[in-house]
C-alpha cells in the first residue's frame, strides 16, 4: 500500500491477477455482529459473542454501548457484554457517535426511543446525508419525540443527527413503506417497550437477522416470513431476553466480493468457510448460479437459527448476463456493487431494477457502480432504480483511480474488477475497514499481487 501524492487515503495498487486459490475466512457478519452487541447489552447476564466482525461500523456499536453504561470487553473477534436489560441503559452525556453505521444509528434510535432520558445520535458525513424520516414517522406515532436537521430532499424528511426523547411508548400497527430491515428492527425495539401489540408489515422480506435472533434469546415476538408480517407483545414480559452465547456466522456480503473475483479471473478455485447462508441474504449466490459460474454452496451448521456454511467458486470461462430485480436485488442488496463487476465482464447485457434504496446506502450506489463501470470502459446505462451494462465478454477492463466516494463496498469492488485489467488502478483503500479490514490480506493470501 502507498501514499499517492495529493491523496489523504493510502492507495492500493491493483492489475492483472494470477488465478486466485485457496480456501479463507471472512471476518463475522457485520448485520449480525451489531444485534449481537444490542441484543446482548439487554440480555439479563453476560453474554459471550464469537466471530464477532472487526470493522469500523461493528466498532461503532460497540462504542455507543459503553457511553450508555454497559460494559463490554472486545479482543480480537471475541467479546463479552454484560446485559443491564433495557432498564439498565443509562443516559448518555455526550452524543453517541454511530460513524459511517446506518445500522448503529437505526437500530438505536428504535432502542433509545424507549427509555426515559434525552439521546443525541450523530454520524460522519456520508451517514448525515441518510434519511432518517422514514424512521421518525413510526417512532413518533408510538409517542417518541425525535428531531433532526431537515431533510432538502424529502417534505417529512430529517437527517443526522438525531435527537431522541423516549420513553412512555403505545404499540402501533405499522406498514413499512420501504422493505427494510434497520427500519423493522428499529420498530421491534420501539416494540418490546411499548405497552401493547406493535404490529409490523414490509413491502417484501429483508434480512431477517433480527427476528431469529431475538426469538433465539426468548423475546416475545412472532415472525410470520411469508405474510412478512412481525408481531411484538410484551405484555407481561419481564424486559429481558435470555442470557446465551451468541455465534457470529462469516459475512456473505464479504465473501462475495472473493467469490466474484473467483468467477472472473481466470485459473481460480476459491472456497470460503463457516459463512452465513441465511436465506434473505443469498440471492448473490443464486444471482452467480444464474450467471453460469460454477458454484458449490454446503451448508454445515446452524447457529442461533442461521444456517452456515462452505461456499466454493471454480472459474468457468465466461459468464453470462442476467436480470437482478425483484426480490432477488433485495436478497442480494449489499452485494450489487460485487455483482455488478461480474456482470461487466460477462457475455450480454445485465440488467440491475428495483434497487432505489441503493441511492441512499453509504454513498448513491448506483450513482457510484454506474460511474466506476464507465471509467472502466465500460457501457452502462443509468435509470432512477437501477442501470444496465454491457458486458464485455472477457475485454480488459482500462486502469486509473477509483472514486469510491467513501463507500466500503464501492471501494472492494473497484479493486476487484481491477484484477482483471493490465492497467494499474488505484483504489483509495481506507474505508475497506468499515465492514472487511483483512479483504487485501486475503486476495494476497488467494494469489493477488496487490500493492
Ligand atoms: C442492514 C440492512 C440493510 C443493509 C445494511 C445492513 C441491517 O439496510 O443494506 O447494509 O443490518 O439491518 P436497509 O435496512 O436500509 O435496507
């Protein structure tokens, strides 16, 4: 890695790539790692959580916990919260500072809106410019008081940072206008504080991650996936979830920036191991099935109700074009950018559709993706809700400076299709931390000359 001049972010340096070979690990689930902290912190005793993910958005959780009282030992991917329940939470007396972390900043505000004291919820620029209204709405219909700057973009709209005062809240019955799974989680938080039934519907299934896990530590919550329909009752409830180790499955949405780059460089047999395989989160390795690469997925465990296991990606010469849309983008959200890549050197046009939510991720990705594929040569086409690209059918793609508009993902990305040009990229590479810290070792470790 080198300090370009001019540039405040170190820069990887990236080409043409030997076949990528070997098996790895991806550090733990980040969706999965930050209930882990929560849900820990309200569990009634000490909880140990395994594999718990290394990256900055995981780390910011984490340090919001500590400024609301509870105690919390991290070392490595290893970790033990001690539960204080919801009623232990005390108040904060500086703003909680959630970083780059849509998650850290959605998921407590539904938490905080529950409790009886004042919290400020703040970000770094890009998580200031992310809606916050579509999270207002509901929470103060349950009777929380939430403000924030207003929002130019949208009549009912806040931003970052948040104020919150909680406490004193009555269940709602609630259609989601957008399927989300930080906004449901956010809601079933509000939900289990709340006097009364909260009833939640969503447009279409989005990670479930917090519904099997909350049912797993004995919350008073029933999921209905096929009615996507949540239904939270505290009544009677004791207002703490059961104290239970908690196992952190790999990160898909990691691994799947390794599995493309094993689908498009020539040569390459990679296997990644002990990886989350929850069903609302596949669809990239249904979307890869679907572009002809040659993948083997097992499924070797299960923890607190999620499935884990192997996935193996073999090159198989050229990929073919497909059609990401319906619940198949919302069950591959996160992995668009890395699929987008795939699509760029496959044989015809893909196209990518219902993905609005994408403009408003850690950057406008599909501003982001769309940009990236043309400075690559590539010819893509834009559209409110998703872009189409022309893939190459194996033509290099061209050199030069990837923006990644500090967005983890579009950063990965870029690097990744950059294996397959004979151009050097440079990828500003800081914000990989966010959610894979070890995403270069690992590529060094398979066979890449990153430098
Ligand atoms: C996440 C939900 C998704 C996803 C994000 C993580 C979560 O966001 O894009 O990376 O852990 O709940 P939305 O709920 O905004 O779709």
């Amino acid at each position: 890695m080198s300090e370009a001049a001019g540039s405040a972010q170190p820069l990887l340096r990236v080409g043409r790539s030997r076949p990528l070979r070997g098996s790895c690990r991806v550090p733990g689930d980040k969706s999965i790692s930050h209930r882990a902290l929560l849900f820990g912190a309200l569990c009634g005793g000490g909880v140990e959580i395994r594999g718990l993910g290394s990256g900055g958005d995981n780390a910011s959780t984490a340090a919001a916990l500590r400024a609301l009282g509870v105690s919390l030992r991290v070392a490595g991917s290893s970790a033990r919260v001690e539960g204080v329940g919801f009623a232990g939470l005390r108040e904060s007396t500086a703003p909680l500072d959630c970083g780059n972390s849509g998650t850290t900043m959605r998921l407590l505000a539904g938490l905080l809106a529950g409790r009886p004291f004042a919290s400020t919820l703040s970000g770094d620029p890009s998580l200031s410019r992310r809606p916050m209204g579509r999270l207002a709405k509901p929470l103060r219909l349950m009777g929380a008081r939430l403000d924030g700057r207003p929002d130019p973009a949208r009549p009912d709209g806040i931003l970052p940072p948040l104020t919150i005062r909680g406490g004193g809240l009555r269940g709602i019955d609630y259609a989601l206008p957008v399927a989300s799974a930080q906004l449901k989680s956010a809601l079933v938080l509000a939900g289990l504080q709340a006097s009364g039934r909260t009833s939640i519907q969503e447009p279409g299934l989005s990670r479930d991650h917090t519904e099997r896990m909350l049912r797993f530590l004995g919350a008073p919550l029933g999921a209905d996936p096929v009615a996507r329909r949540i239904v939270v009752d505290p009544t009677g409830w004791n207002g703490k979830l059961r104290a239970a180790p908690v196992d952190v499955p790999g990160d898909l949405s990691s691994a799947a920036f390794l599995l493309v780059a094993a689908a498009i460089v020539p040569g390459s047999d990679v296997t990644v191991e002990g990886v989350g395989l929850n069903p609302t989160r596949t669809g990239v390795l249904d979307a890869l099935a679907a572009m002809a690469a040659n993948i083997e997925i097992e499924q070797t465990a299960e923890a607190m109700g999620e499935p884990v296991g192997r996935v193996r990606v073999r090159h198989a010469g050229s990929l073919r074009a497909a059609r990401i849309a319906g619940a198949l983008a919302l069950r591959s959200l996160d992995e668009i950018p890395a699929l987008a890549v795939a699509a760029s050197v496959a044989q015809g046009r893909s196209e990518f559709a219902d993905l609005a939510e994408l403009r408003v991720k850690e950057s406008d990705r599909i501003a982001a993706v769309v940009r990236e594929l043309r400075r690559a040569g590539r010819d893509v086409e834009e559209s409110p809700a998703g872009f189409t690209v022309m893939g190459s059918g194996g033509r290099a793609p061209r050199g030069g400076r990837v923006a990644p508009d500090r967005d983890h993902r579009i950063a990965m990305a870029g690097a990744v299709l950059a294996l397959l040009s004979d151009e050097e990229t440079l990828v500003p590479s800081e914000d990989i931390a966010t959610s894979f810290p070890t995403f270069v070792e690992i590529l060094r470790d398979l066979g890449a000359e990153i430098g």
